[in-house]
C-alpha cells in the first residue's frame, strides 16, 4: 500500500509537475492492484489509506465495517464509493452509508408489509419511527445517536405526558427499524441497541377495573334497549360488549371477525394470525348460549362480510361511555379506575378466576405469554371475593355466646 503524489507533465512550459491531490495505490482482497485518488492533505490521505486497508480486510475475512468504518465511508466521495463496488469491496446493496434515511425506512415498510403485518402496526411503527427522526433530525444513518434518541423520547414524554408504554412502544419501534437495517446488512451495528425501556408497573397511567356480574348484567340490559348510537342499534351493541366479556377478545380482533369466523357447530371463533397480538393463529371458545346467538346474527349472510360493523376506536369509547352512564354506571370510579373496552378483557380474566380455574388454564385461555400479566394485570378481586373470603374464616363464635345474644 503507498500514498503518492503522480507527476504530469505541464503542455506549457514541458516541465513535470506533482498533482495537487495524493493517491493510494493498494492490492485488494482478490490481489488486484488498484489506484484511487483521496485528498490534498497527506493526513487525510494516510486516514484513507488506513481506513481503505481495514476494508479490504473486511472483505477478506467476510465480517461487516465496524461503526467507524461505516461512518468513514459516508464521508468519502461518491465516486470512490463506486468504484469499491465495481471492485467488490462494496456489496451493492450495503449503500445505507449514502442513502438518506428515507430510502431504507421505506424498504423496512415493504418489508413489514411483506411478513403480514396489519396496516394498523405498520402505519403506527412507521409513524414511530419517522417521529423520532423528525425531532432528532436525523437524515442519514450516520446521523443517529443513541444519546439523542433517549434525549428527544424524553423530551416527548414530559411535552405530551407520555405514558411509559407508549415510551416504550416508540423506543422499540426505533429498536427494531435499526435492528432490521443490521439484519439486512446495510450496518455493522445498531447504535441504539443498549437503551433500556421504563419500567411500565411504575408509571400506569390508565389502571382499568373488571365488571361486578351484576353490573354486566344491567349494562346488557340497558343497552340491548337503547336507541341507535354511531351506527349501531342497541342490541347490537350488546351482543358486542357481551362477546368481549365472554371471549376476552381485544377490539382490534373483534374489527376483525368475518362471518365465516364463527363456527357455531364447533363453537369456536377463528382468530388470524395477522390480527392477533402474538401474531398465530387463534381459536377462541363460546358459552353456548353465545354460539346460539352468533348463529341466528350469521345466517343468510355472505360470506367474507364483517360480524359487527362498529365505528372508529374514538366513537367507539364513547359509545361505550354513552351506555355505561345511560346505565348509571360510573367511567372512572372512586379509586381512580377506568371502565373502558379493554376493561372487558380484564372482566373476562377476573371471571375466569372466580370459576376456580387453575391460573395456567387461565392464561392458555388469554392467550398470554406470560402467567404474571394474566394473574397480576388482568385478574381482579370482586366484592363477592371479599365477602366469600371473610365467610370462609374460621367460626370463632360459641355456644355461650349465642345464648346470651339470644336472652338479651
């Protein structure tokens, strides 16, 4: 490998002459020897050539530039970044060094899209993704720091009162953006593979509360009754509260079901994989009386037609609020608990404890990962837990007793 100043012979005067740029001359991973012309200055030249060395030794041993190496090569020319293609010490496809952001943010869409994500999960993580790019001002790969990120989340945070999950949910999306970029051998590493999520069960900004069974029953009957309401009728709008609170099923899997979901013989609903949380696909068992009622909404419907036709998730909270305060029952009780969709998902868990099922059945029930989040997050404790608990108590009570509180 040299560093050298070519001569050229000046056609004016006939004397030579040293061009104002240095070169390198060097022999590559396949022996050939190669010229390409760096800078003005010898340092910057002897950095060239140092950097362009490791390249070459990259390519020999098969390994990925390292994140000096990478940004290095985002500084460099063009031109130069051509011709270590045609040489093959660059894969055409590794340009993530020169393409904007926006270029690779584009193919991770494709690819999410490619893989069966719904349009939901893909449009909020790229919505994610480009968030913290705008407010970080980040252009190129070069460009991200982890510091910077961790900085501009924080900063969201305290601005709009973000809650530790929707913190998270943005880190990871970032995350998994960078981490898809390493995969796809565009970059050596991720530079924000070590920050760390918050701790959710610190700052829940939204503690939801289960249905007393009698509540259940007296919003079902209230609202089986009620006038039409973001167009849905009232018994429609029962059934649907009902099968949430019957099945645990979250709203964006009921948005999901067809007719031909139900399968009211076998008494199971069909959940696909591309609208399930963990992203397989599901079956979910009916109450009797449920697949009877399901059956009687199904018949003589096409096929492929959705079950329920319920408005948007904003309309949808506040049908709901409608119905439970037409119900006289309260959205947010003294405790500070709410009363939202989701909270029929914690009805549903709380009710299956209450039945005595054993806490494994429970979570292969929910469909949960984790037994912590199906005993701890979604299971609650009822009145009518309280009172059968304190009943179950020894009898301390004696004979002497209850005779004296008879003769007084």
């Amino acid at each position: 490998m040299r560093v050298y100043q070519p001569t050229y012979r000046d056609k004016r005067t006939g004397r030579y002459r040293q061009q104002h740029k240095y070169w390198l001359e060097f022999r590559d991973h396949k022996s050939m020897l190669r010229r390409v012309p760096t800078y003005r200055y010898r340092s910057e030249a002897d950095r060239f050539a140092r950097n362009t060395a490791a390249l070459v030794r990259c390519r020999q041993t098969g390994t990925l530039p390292d994140a000096g190496l990478v940004q290095w090569l985002g500084e460099i020319p063009e031109v130069t970044i051509r011709k270590f293609q045609e040489w093959d010490l660059l894969s055409p496809g590794r340009t993530v060094v020169r393409d904007p952001l926006s270029v690779h943010l584009e193919d991770f869409e494709h690819s999410l899209r490619a893989k069966g994500r719904t349009v939901q999960h893909v449009r909020e993580t790229v919505s994610a993704i480009r968030q913290i790019c705008n407010a970080c001002r980040f252009s190129y790969w070069r460009e991200i720091s982890a510091s910077r990120v961790e900085a501009c989340l924080g900063d969201l945070r305290e601005a709009k009162a973000l809650s530790a999950r929707t913190y998270n949910q943005k880190l990871k999306a970032f995350k998994y953006f960078c981490a898809w970029v390493v995969r796809d051998g565009r970059a050596a590493d991720s530079p924000v593979k070590y920050l760390a999520t918050l701790n959710v069960k610190d700052d829940r900004r939204r503690i939801r509360r289960a249905l007393e069974p009698e509540e259940a029953r007296t919003l079902l009957r209230v609202t089986s009754s009620a006038k039409y309401r973001y167009g849905m009728d009232g018994p429609s709008r029962a059934l649907l509260y009902r099968l949430a609170m019957e099945t645990g099923l979250r709203a964006r899997e009921i948005y999901s079901l067809t007719i031909d979901s139900i399968d009211a013989q076998e008494r199971t609903i069909a959940i696909a994989a591309a609208n399930s949380k963990h992203r397989r696909d599901d079956t979910v068992f009916l109450k009797l009386e449920m697949a009877a009622l399901l059956s009687q909404r199904t018949a003589g419907r096409t096929v492929g037609a959705p079950l329920f036709n319920p408005p948007c998730r904003t309309n949808l909270a506040k049908m709901l609020r409608a119905d439970l305060r037409e119900a006289g029952i309260s959205y947010q009780d003294d405790q500070g608990r709410y009363l939202d969709f989701h909270s029929f998902r914690h009805t549903f868990g709380t009710w299956l404890t209450r039945t005595g099922v054993h806490p494994k059945v429970a979570q292969i029930i929910m469909r949960h990962s984790d037994i912590n989040l199906t005993m701890n997050t979604y299971t609650h404790v009822l009145r009518e837990h309280e009172t059968r608990a304190i009943e179950g108590l020894p009898d301390l009570g004696t004979g002497n007793t209850h005779r004296e509180s008879a003769s007084a």
